[in-house]
C-alpha cells in the first residue's frame, strides 16, 4: 500500500475545513435532490464508500471524486471562478512588479560578414 503524504495524513485547518465544507455542500445537494449515496456512486461509477468519503471530506479522496460528484449533480459550472487568473490579485501584483519600466534597449548588430 502507498505511503499516505503528509498534506493528507496532517492536512492544515485551513484546508480541512475547505474540504469539509466541500463535502457537506454536495451533501445537501444530494439530499436536495433526494438521492441515495448509491444512486450517486452508479452515476459516478465508483463506490457507495467514496461518495461517502467525498461528503466527509476526507483529504485522501482523490480530487477526481469530488469533481465527479459536482459532475453528477449539476454544479461542476460552479468551479469556473477557482483559481481565475484574473481573480489572484497578490499574482497580478507580483507579476507587476517583476515588468521592466523600460523597453530593453536595442542592440546594434555587426552586420559586417
């Protein structure tokens, strides 16, 4: 069996929290709809177990798990806005202050054969 990484084995607050949430969310969807775990997991073709897992938000669940529950209840759309480029404000600073103020000067070639 592989060795479990240390993000899943001691993954931060933060990041179980989100995962948490994620799971609860799909959850209530599912309930919303009045789905069984199985009728999800037949849609999704795995397991009752990892449906099960995805709604806990387990962080050794593969991400492919998560978006295939999203999938199966409609709200895959919804992930458009995660990790927008246009939307990482501290990545468009950085990369701001990174341009040169100035164009490159030009060189001058020895066109001299």
């Amino acid at each position: 069996m592989p060795q479990l990484s240390p993000i899943v084995q001691h993954p931060p607050a933060a990041l179980e929290q989100a995962l948490q949430r994620l799971g609860r969310n799909i959850r209530t969807a599912r309930l919303r709809r009045r789905w069984r775990l199985e009728d999800v997991a037949e849609r999704m073709g795995v397991s009752r177990f990892t449906v099960a897992d995805v709604e806990r938000g387990k962080p050794g669940t593969s991400i492919a798990a998560y978006l295939g529950a999203l999938w199966v209840l409609g709200l895959l759309d919804q992930l458009e806005a995660v990790a927008d480029p246009d939307r990482d404000e501290e990545g468009k600073a950085l990369e701001a202050a990174r341009q040169p103020s100035q164009a490159p000067r030009r060189h001058r070639f020895n066109d001299d054969f």
